[in-house]
C-alpha cells in the first residue's frame, strides 16, 4: 500500500509541474504585453480582458469600476497597439499572441 501512495505523490507533483509550466507558457506572452504598456488604466483593461474576454464596453466599466472616459482612453490605447479587437458583436477581446 505504500508504494501506491508513493504513486500518486509523484502523479501529484508532475501534474502541479505540469500545470505551472502550461501556465507560464500561456500566460507569460501576455504579461510581456502588459509590461510595455504605459497608462495604468490600460494595463488593467488588458489583464481584464485576457483574464475575463470576451467583454462588452458596459462589462468592462462595471467589472472594473472605471470611468467611462478612463475605459475608453483605455481601448483606444490597446486598440491602437493592436493588442485589443472589438468583433461585430461589439465585445472586446485581446487579440492573438503571434509566436516569436
């Protein structure tokens, strides 16, 4: 019976490392993104958006508890950038990591 728990102690562990590892290949071009962005306010529209997309302009204002103007200097900036798209269902969404 112990060597059984000594199984799934290592099956625990490669999945953890597993999981920590997919994450960070997921996540880290996005932080990247994140890290060249100047305006606070528009940092925190793109975590919001990659975390929580697709986001209507209204979902972005309440969830965030920004101003109208701070949200939409904000999507004017990513826009801009190309780091943030509105579909023609007008939902805001970040646009794709392209590999390096």
């Amino acid at each position: 019976m112990g060597r059984v728990n000594g199984w799934e102690d290592v099956q625990e562990r490669l999945a953890l490392e597993l999981a920590r590892s997919v994450r960070r290949e997921l996540y880290l071009p996005y932080v990247e993104r994140l890290k060249r962005l100047r305006a606070p306010s528009a940092k925190l529209v793109y975590l919001y958006l990659a975390l929580f997309q697709p986001q209507s302009f209204s979902g972005l204002r309440r969830g965030l508890g920004l101003h109208e103007n701070t949200v939409l200097k904000a999507l004017k900036v990513l826009r801009e950038d190309g780091l943030a798209v509105r579909d023609g269902e007008f939902l805001w969404w970040v646009a794709e990591v392209k590999e390096s």
